[in-house]
C-alpha cells in the first residue's frame, strides 16, 4: 500500500486500465498494449514543451546570474502540470490498445439503432438531413474537430492560472471518463450509422469539391485514429463537455466562449454520422457523472493514501 499510495488518482486509474489489458493479452495470448499517441496527442506533447521553454527563457532571463534554485522554484507550477498532463496523455495514449480486443466482440449497432428509433420514431441523422447544404457541412467539420481545441484551453488557462488543485481535479474527472469510456467499447461495441445503415440517408454530405476536401481533414485528423467499434459512448461528446463545465465552475467567461462551440459539436456527432443520437447522450450523461464523481473520488483515494491533497 505504501508503494500505491505514492500514486495519484488519475494515475492509479491508468494503473487498473493497464492490469485489465495486461490480462486480457495473457487471457488471449496475445500481446494487446499499445502507447500510442495519435495526433492530438502529440501536439498537446508538442504545446507543453512550448509552455516549459518559454518559462525557462523568461525565468532566466529575469535573473542577473544563473541561480537554480530560483530556477527551480519558477518552474515548480509547470512541473508539476507536466505531472498532470503525462497522467492524462496515458489514459489517451492506451486507447490504441483497445482495437484488437473489441475485434472479437460482436457488434451492438442494432440495439442502439432501435434506441434511437424508440426515442425519435426514425434514424436522427434523417431528421438532420433537412439541414445538409456544402457550407452547414463544412461548420459541422469545424464544430467536430473543435475538441482538440477545447481540452488544452482549458487545461494550459488552468495551469497558467496556476489552478494546481483545480487543474488535478480536472485531470482526475478526464481520466476517469477515458476509463468508463473505454469500458463502454468493450460492453457495446458499434461502428456506428456511417457504416451500419449507410442505406438509410437519402442525401450525401459530400456533394462538392469544398465537402469532399473537409471530409478528407476528417479522414486525416479523425478517422485515421479512430478504432473501427468506439461509438457508444461517445466520448467526443463528453471530452468537450467536461472542460465546459469545468469552465462554468472556475472560468464563467470561458465557458460564455465554450458553449456555442459545444453544443454545435454535440449535434455534429449526429450529422455527421459518425453515432447514434444514443451514443451522444450517454457522453453527455458520462460527462456529468464524471464531473460529479471525478473529485469525490479522488478524495477517497487521497484518505487512503493518507496524502493532504488541499
């Protein structure tokens, strides 16, 4: 216990989400880990390396001599966020490992497209296709790809701030989403209505060359990433929708400036039919359990561990 109490929340979550596909790969006989950082991740990597240099230039260049325990000390806040992020960036980079093991699941989209036919009485995407014109596509693209603007914003505004112990908070209630997300690939694995009702949608969203372009940005930046059965939940919708209630509890003026983003990235998991308006709601309800959970959580832990995390 004293080894695990010198971990942090969000990190013994990645910890027990290592040890599940450790066992499945010995379980299968097959080696199932993969680190592998996709784009957004890598150029959150490449965002933080700016933000430490920067520090350091203008720590240094603030000082008449090289003083390293000064140095040291103005580098603290942002050491300690490289700490919080590395936890995050784990979570992140594990979601690789999941491909060959939702493989051998068989697929859930037929309980999740007569949710949805339950719920609205058709297919979402038909009740959208009224709004599809060349440039409501080309915006619904901007929304999607959106949040790999809205995660570092207000993760570097929080470290910025020097918000350590909101900034930790927000790491924890990101990590355990990732968790229950990927949890939820595994017990309703779906390739979603792009591909499994394609016959259904009467109009193309990409009917010129100004669409055919923004679905080439998707292929690269989204789909070449993607793992073949990641629809429900959908963790698009709850990875934007916990830094926005993370800025409606610590930073009211930037969750003014998230919401409008939000809300159209919500109702673009739909257009663009990459999920089930099911899917969509379950991120958001994950969303909301996590923001709740996340930090209770975590001081649970924290007593366990006997650290003062204040």
């Amino acid at each position: 216990m004293k080894i695990l109490a010198r971990f942090r929340f969000e990190e013994m979550v990645f910890l027990i989400f290592f040890s599940l596909i450790l066992f499945l790969s010995i379980s299968e006989g097959e080696i199932f880990l993969h680190l592998y950082g996709d784009r957004f991740t890598h150029a959150f990597s490449l965002v933080l390396m700016i933000v430490i240099t920067i520090k350091l230039h203008f720590a240094m260049y603030s000082m008449e001599k090289l003083d390293w325990r000064q140095l040291g000390d103005s580098l603290q806040p942002v050491l300690r966020g490289s700490r919080d992020f590395l936890s995050l960036y784990m979570c992140l980079a594990m979601y690789s490992s999941m491909e060959p093991i939702l493989a051998l699941r068989p697929l859930a989209d037929q309980w999740l497209i007569k949710a949805d036919r339950f719920i609205f009485g058709t297919d979402p995407g038909l009740l959208l296709e009224s709004w599809i014109t060349p440039n409501v596509t080309k915006g619904m693209v901007f929304a999607y790809l959106a949040l790999f603007f809205y995660l570092p914003l207000v993760f570097f505004t929080l470290l910025a701030r020097e918000r350590q112990k909101d900034l930790r908070i927000f790491v924890a209630r990101l990590s355990l989403s990732l968790f229950l997300g990927y949890l939820g690939y595994f017990l309703v694995p779906a390739v979603g209505p792009m591909y499994s009702i394609p016959q259904v949608f009467t109009k193309s969203l990409w009917s010129n060359d100004q669409t055919v372009a923004s679905r080439q940005v998707l292929e690269i930046l989204v789909d070449l990433n993607r793992l073949p059965r990641d629809c429900f939940p959908s963790m698009h919708a709850c990875l934007a929708v916990i830094p926005l209630l993370t800025a409606f509890t610590t930073m009211p003026l930037l969750f003014l400036f998230l919401l409008p983003g939000v809300i159209l990235l919500l109702i673009s998991t739909v257009y663009l039919r990459y999920h089930y308006a099911v899917d969509t709601m379950a991120g958001v309800l994950l969303a909301i359990f996590c923001f709740w959970a996340g930090p209770r959580l975590a001081a649970r832990w924290n007593r366990l561990a006997g650290r003062d995390e204040s």
